[in-house]
C-alpha cells in the first residue's frame, strides 16, 4: 500500500512539473537599433489608418510618432517594428488618440488604442492625471456612438 502511494505521488509531482518547460520558440525577437526611412514609416501610418478607419469607421489623421523599435528574429530573420503613433479622429468631436501598432515584415499584425484604467473598471473615474494606466480599453467601449437623444440630455 505505501508503494502504491509512493508511486501515485511521484506520478503526479511528475506530472507537476512536466508542463513548466513550454517555451514559445516562435518569439525569439531581440532588439536592435532602429532603421526605419521616412517611406517605410509613412507605409506603417497608412496601414495603422487604415485600420482604425475599418475597425471604428472613423476618419482619423496620423499627428505625429512618438517611438518605432524595431526587433529581429534570430532563426528567420524575421523583421518586427513595434510603433506608437498619435492619430486625431475627426468624425463627430475630434479627439486625439494613442496607437500601438505591431508590424511584422512590413505588414500591420496588431493595432490596439490608447491604454486606460480596465475594461471592466467604472470610466466616469479617469482622469487626465492618472500616475499609471496599465491595462488597455475594450473595442466595444471605444467604437460605441451616443445616440442624439444621450447627447441632447448632457446638454442640460
């Protein structure tokens, strides 16, 4: 009996730890000093606008960019730019918003807005002078349109 519990404890520390040594081989990107021409980083706006033009059907203008890194794969060579740009969307009141935008070979993989406090958390509570943001805002409260009748009892 104590052989049997001996041996289903060693199965399962066994089984424990098995898992532990998953390693993604995929991101094996490692950083490297930054070349981008004015041309490739014009293509990456162009790609990151059209994007967000698909995704909130919004027109929107790229101001300004802020920081391109730029990471190299050791086993494909691959080439990953990962960018942050300031775009003004000028549908309805124009608001300026933050884009971090991931590229892959030159081809736009992931555009996410600007961070704020949580999808889940209350929004009535951010303020501009928050110490940290940490956590990315939801599509689906990004791309949500008040109707007139919200906008007419604002006013008030």
């Amino acid at each position: 009996m104590r052989l049997a519990v001996l041996l289903v404890a060693l199965a399962v520390v066994y089984l424990l730890t098995k898992g532990e040594g998953y390693q993604d081989t995929r991101e094996t990107f490692q950083e490297v000093k930054a070349q981008v021409t004015p041309d490739e980083n014009n293509t990456m706006i162009f790609q990151t606008q059209q994007e967000i033009t698909k995704q909130l059907n919004v027109c929107c203008h790229c101001v300004g960019t802020n920081k391109i890194q730029m990471y190299k794969d050791s086993q494909t060579n691959d080439i990953k730019h990962v960018a942050r740009y300031m775009f003004m969307i000028m549908t309805g009141f124009p608001y300026g918003t933050a884009v971090d935008a991931t590229f892959i070979n030159g081809k736009l993989v992931s555009a996410v807005l600007q961070k704020v406090t949580g999808a889940d958390s209350d929004p009535s509570g951010i303020t501009p002078f928050r110490d940290s943001i940490d956590d990315y805002m939801a599509y689906d409260q990004m791309a949500e349109k008040p109707s007139l009748k919200e906008l007419d009892d604002t006013s008030k």
